[in-house]
C-alpha cells in the first residue's frame, strides 16, 4: 500500500513538474521574439480582415475566381521578392494577397451561405480555435522539437499533389475525394505547429521579418478553414440528401 501511494505522489508530482516545464518553456522566447510574434499575429489578423473584405466583394460583385487567384499568388510572389526595408510596400502587398484570396474563396463561402450560415460560422470558430492550440503547443515544445516533422509533411504534401493531379486527369472517386479532404487537412495543421516553430527559430537567429512569416501563416490558416468548411458543407448536403431520401419513402 505504501508502495503504491509513493508511486501515485511520485505520478502526481511529475505531472506538476511537466506542466510547470511547459509553463516556463515561454521564458526560452526572448523579448525580442515575444514583440515579433505579436507583430506576427497582428498582421495575420489584418490579413484576415483583408480577406473578409475580399469575400464581401465577390459577394457584392461576384469578383472571386481565376483572375484573383492569380491576382494572390502573383502578390506573394511580388511581396517575397520585395526587399524588407520596404515595409509599407510589403504590408500592402500582404494585405492585397489576403484581400485576392478572400475574393478566390468566395464562392465557396457563398455556397456556405446559401446552404446554412451556421457552418461558415463554426468553420471559421474551429479554423481558428486549432490555429490557436496547435500554435500554443509550438511556442510550449522545446526550441526545434517539431521541425523535425517538416520533411513528413513535404511528403504529404507532394502525395497530396500527385494525387489531386491524378485525379484531375484520370478522375477520381468520392473516396479518393474524402481522403484528400481529410488528409489535407491533417497535413495542414501539422503545418501550423511546424510553421509557427520554425518561424519562432528564425526569429531567435535574428530573422524577424514579420510580414513574410504572417503570409506563411495565413496560408496555413485558410488552407486549414478551406478543408474545414469543406467537409461540413460535404456532412450538411448528405443529411439533406438522407433527409429527402427518408421523405419520399
């Protein structure tokens, strides 16, 4: 009996003892990464907001589609070769990649909308709610413990490429389809932890360029809510189907 209670203290106290660790694990980010961070998360939040208002545009005027697709990718493009004493240029050139793919998107979220308001909310809700845990467990890990998985996700990514190409070409089934869906998305949110570490390593060895580190984030973000409205939309027109299904029976 004693051994055992000795046993459950010595759990209990190595528990505390973990969670006091990974309390402290802050302490390894300097002040000075702990600033650039919070510039990080600013400009991402200003990317959003860009990009909502790219959604509303395509709303009001139907903008989004190829042409902001390019539009998006043609900014980053501009953004990451701009040298980074441009800030203000940079900034802009964040702001008009998160506005273009608000835009890109919208379409999609114009179906949400159509079909239940509810799922774009709890897509948006549980987009952000992951970004922000897997975050927090990125800047809690020990500095370069996950950078390690960078190498497993470019895999997948590639798989993930091969297999949407294929399916391009070839067609694909709605299991090949699923999968897609759902290993996309782990891959992305595997991206998120892995991202936000490795941005936190560079800003250790003195790279704290926080427009391009926000851009690597927000792709991150709406890779991760793109999937994620995806498969809601998915879920609700299934019930809907089964609903009709079990009417006209």
């Amino acid at each position: 009996m004693e051994a055992f209670s000795s046993f459950v203290d010595s759990h209990s106290s190595t528990r505390r003892r973990w969670n006091y660790d990974s309390l402290k694990n802050f302490r390894q980010i300097s002040p000075v990464v702990q600033n650039h961070l919070k510039l990080v998360y600013l400009s991402l939040c200003c990317t959003l907001v860009a990009s909502a208002v790219g959604v509303w545009l395509h709303l009001l005027w139907n903008i989004g589609g190829f042409l902001t697709t390019i539009g998006c990718f043609v900014s980053m493009i501009w953004l990451l070769s701009t040298p980074a004493n441009q800030e203000n240029k940079r900034v802009s050139l964040l702001m008009a990649a998160g506005l273009f793919k608000g835009a890109s998107i919208g379409p999609l979220i114009e179906l949400a909308i159509k079909i239940d308001t509810s799922i774009l909310i709890t897509a948006f809700v549980g987009t952000a709610i992951a970004f922000g845990c897997f975050s927090a467990a990125a800047m809690l890990a020990k500095r370069r413990e996950y950078l390690y998985l960078g190498g497993l996700l470019s895999s997948g990514l590639s798989i993930l490429f091969w297999l949407h190409f294929a399916s391009s070409i070839f067609g694909g089934s709605a299991a090949t389809f699923k999968f897609e869906l759902y290993f996309g998305l782990l891959v992305f949110v595997g991206y998120i932890v892995v991202d936000t570490q490795e941005i936190i390593e560079k800003a250790h060895l003195g790279d704290l360029d926080y427009v391009k580190h926000a851009l690597t984030l927000f792709t991150d973000f709406v890779a991760v809510f793109v999937r994620i409205l995806i498969i809601m939309l998915k879920n609700s027109m299934e019930k809907e189907k089964e609903k009709k299904r079990k009417r006209s029976n």
